[in-house]
C-alpha cells in the first residue's frame, strides 16, 4: 500500500515539475507525472531492498525528492533541447 502512496507522491511531483519549469508547449503534457512516477516506484523498492522500513522517515524523502528533482532536470534538458533543435531546424529551413 505504501509503494501506492510512493508513486501517486511522484506523480505529482512530475506534475509540479510541468507547470513549473518553463517550455510546457515543447514537452509532452504526461512526461513529468512518469517520470516522477517510475523514480518514485524505483526508488521506493531500491531503498526497501536495502532495508529501510516502511515507516521511516527517510524512504519516504528520499523516494519523493528524489522524484521531484529527476522530473525537474528530465524537463529542464528535453525543454531546452527541444527548443534548440526548432530553432536549428527553422534556421535551416529558412536558408
């Protein structure tokens, strides 16, 4: 049941990550809440695995921000990347 919690935390985290960070109209709508949602699940299991309990503190830090901060950064870069690619295509089209 806790992994359940675990992964609906990283889908909205993902979601955060999209409205936050910029150039929402280069990215897919649903790339945050994955992305936050399967580092969430994985490392939930990862850190069960290595023993910490359910009911810790710290599986459940680790497993959110941890989400968060990957959903961020895989926005960040595709966002960027995206945006540098059209505007290169653009200038290629135009020439």
């Amino acid at each position: 049941m806790e992994l359940l919690f675990a992964v609906l935390g990283g889908l909205i985290a993902g979601a955060i990550a999209h409205v936050v960070v910029p150039w929402r109209s280069t990215r897919g709508a649903l790339l945050g809440p994955v992305v936050g949602g399967v580092v969430a699940a994985v490392a939930w299991e990862a850190l069960t695995w290595a023993g910490l309990p359910y009911d810790g503190g710290w599986i459940w830090v680790v497993a959110l921000v941890g989400a968060g901060v990957v959903a961020v950064v895989t926005e960040w870069v595709l966002g960027r990347r995206r945006t540098a690619a059209d505007a290169a295509f653009f200038e290629r089209s135009l020439a």
